[in-house]
C-alpha cells in the first residue's frame, strides 16, 4: 500500500486489521497509533523502507500507543505541582460506572482549579500540554482560548481505558469514595 509517497509493508496493513477488529471503538486509537508510526518511522526509516511492522510495534502498537504517549508527556510536565495538577485534572474530568469504566465528565476550568488547588496558569498550562498539535487529549482543541467558563473534556474514552496512570488514579478514587 503507498500513502503521501510512502510504502506501507503488507504485515502492517494485515497486523492493523486483526488489531483493529470489527469494533468501531478502535479507530481513533488506529488513527493516533498510525499517527506515531508515520512519525517514528520518518525519524527512523532506512533508505526507502517502507512503514512496517517494526515502527508499529515501537510506538506500542494500538494497544500502548495512546498510553505511552500521554506517558511522555506527562514525564515533560516540569515539576511536581504540575504532575499533580495533572493527576486532579483527568480524575476531575473521569466518572466510575457500577461496571468500573471510566466515563467522560466534562468540566468547566473553575471548577477544575479548585479541585487541582491550581492558580488558572498553571492550570492552562498542563492543558495545553495535553491538547497540542499531534495530541488533542483534551477539548477544546488548541485553537480555542481558555477561560474560567470554558468546558474541559476528554477528547474520547477510550483514553480512560488505555492509559494505565489514568485507570490506576481513577480506581484509587473509587475505592477513596466506597470507604469514606
């Protein structure tokens, strides 16, 4: 298969859609793990390889790849405060279902700062980590300015299911909220 000049290795394409299944829900996940396979495979390719099954499984495939992504940039936030703005901001914008899935619960900014104890620039600022060109974790998109009124989201849930920090804050919060 070629795309904007670019071979796509036969193994890929067939590994894509056995990881992709039948189930509708996958696709934004197939579309960032192919996003950060044309990236890695453009800073690492040899020659004319084509994109293959090896750039697929070294950004974690569609199973890690959503995960390891938020990883690095939650590994990039400069310090502890904004690690733990981060933590109170995706726990604020993620409710628990009886089944223990997470669910998105959009949130306005003031409501998110008191929550995260966070002075609204600090704040934004881990936002806009989140939602940066290439990322769009979080709505609304980097195009848009923040203010005290404006709704934060969870670009898709299937965030909430992948990215392991998230699910192991998210079930810390649960079970804080059954004992107390």
């Amino acid at each position: 298969m070629v795309t904007k000049g670019a071979q796509i290795a036969e193994d890929l394409v067939e590994q894509l859609l056995a990881d992709v299944g039948d189930d509708p829900d996958q696709l934004p996940i197939m579309q960032h793990a192919m996003m950060r396979t044309w990236e890695y495979w453009i800073l690492n390719r040899i020659g004319e390889q084509p994109i293959g099954l090896d750039h697929y499984t070294a950004i974690g495939t569609m199973k890690e790849a959503l995960s390891v992504h938020l990883e690095e940039i939650f590994a990039d936030l400069r310090d502890d405060k904004s690690k733990y703005t981060a933590e109170k901001l995706f726990k604020a914008l993620t409710d628990i279902t009886q089944e223990n899935r997470g669910t998105r619960r959009p949130t306005k900014l003031k409501e998110i700062m008191t929550l995260a104890e966070s002075r609204e620039e600090e704040l934004i600022r881990v936002i806009d980590n989140f939602r940066k060109p290439g990322c769009a974790f979080l709505m609304p998109s980097a195009s848009v300015g923040l203010d005290l009124d404006t709704i934060i989201d969870i670009s898709h849930e299937s965030i909430m299911r992948v990215w392991t920090r998230l699910r192991n804050w998210s079930t810390i919060a649960s079970m804080l909220r059954l004992y107390a």
